[in-house]
C-alpha cells in the first residue's frame, strides 16, 4: 500500500513529465502522464489545464474544453483555464462563449494584453466591428508594438470602409512583421 507521500511524489513525477513530454512535443504521451497524475490526485485544478492544453495541441478540442470545465470547477479563480477554453470555444466557432471566458479573465486581470486581443478576435468572427476595434485598441495600450493586433485592427476598420486607418495599420503591422503581407496577398 502506497503512503500519501509516495502518492504526492508520484503526482509531481506524473505532472513534471507531462509537462517535459510538452517541451519536447510529445502530446500524446503526456496526455497519459497527466492521466496518470490524475488518478492519483483528481483535485488539482492546474493538472486538468495542463491536460487540456495538451489535448488542444492534437487538436482533440472538445476533450480539452472539458477538461478546461475541470479545472474551473475546482478552482474557479484560475484566469488561465478561462483564457484556454475560450481560445477552444473560438476553434470550435463558439464566440459568444469564448467573450463569456475572456471577460472573466479580464475581470480578475484588465492588464492581460492577449485577452484583449482574443476577445477582439471573436467579435471581428462576428462581425462586430467596433467592439473588436475597441479590443484591439486596449490590447495595444498594453502592447503598443503587438502586428497581430495591428493587423487584425486594420481587418475591422477596413470592414467598416474606414481605408484610411485600415492602411495605416496594415503599414505598421507590416513594418513590425514583414511577413504579415503574405496574408494581405491571399
């Protein structure tokens, strides 16, 4: 019979492989370390978002969102299970629910750049220009140098036939990521 301690030590040793097998890109085989982490200590919120990640990194996203569901029911102040799953929402084309999770983040956290940015990402998938500009904007008070969200700004002014600041933000985008013409050419 395994003490509790040996049971602590064989979760950590379960967990830091997941995450070693992560770093070096072997998905499935840390999804079955973090499986293992799991049976033995299924009340850690943080092995579940490990998990999940993992699961979203084969592209198995309805089993990431469900274990992201895991670990926010055992601790519901992780931001990062929010950001996670509303990044698997986008993926599956659930937008509203992905603006439902990062509004949670930005609650517990207003500095989080790249949940400005994401939830712009869902509102310019809905067409909701304006609110995807005003995301992209705070995203870039908080990350002025970002092309991404430069990029993705310029895509909803230009919705909105704003060619003026859809040009100038092409341009900066561009200028920070030359590669970021590519898209503009497709």
């Amino acid at each position: 019979m395994t003490s509790p301690q040996d049971q602590n030590t064989d979760y950590e040793y379960y967990l830091q492989t997941g995450l070693a097998l992560i770093n070096e890109q072997k998905f499935a085989a840390a999804v079955v370390a973090f499986d293992n982490a799991i049976k033995l200590d299924n009340t850690q919120s943080i092995v579940y978002q490990y998990r999940g990640a993992t699961e979203f990194a084969l592209g198995n996203i309805a089993a990431a969102i469900k274990d992201y569901d895991q670990s926010i029911a055992l601790n519901s102040a992780e931001a990062g299970s929010y950001f996670n799953r509303g990044i698997a929402y986008e993926a599956t084309g659930e937008f509203a629910k992905a603006i439902a999770d990062y509004d949670v983040v930005l609650d517990s956290n207003p500095n989080y750049a790249s949940a400005y940015y994401t939830r712009g990402n869902a509102y310019l998938a809905l067409e909701n220009f304006e609110a995807a500009i005003k995301n992209y904007n705070q995203a870039l008070t908080l990350r002025p140098d970002d092309p991404e969200s430069l990029f993705n700004r310029a895509s909803a002014y230009r919705a909105l036939n704003n060619f003026e600041a859809a040009s100038a933000d092409y341009l900066a985008a561009i200028n920070l990521n030359p590669n970021l013409a590519n898209e503009l050419l497709q």
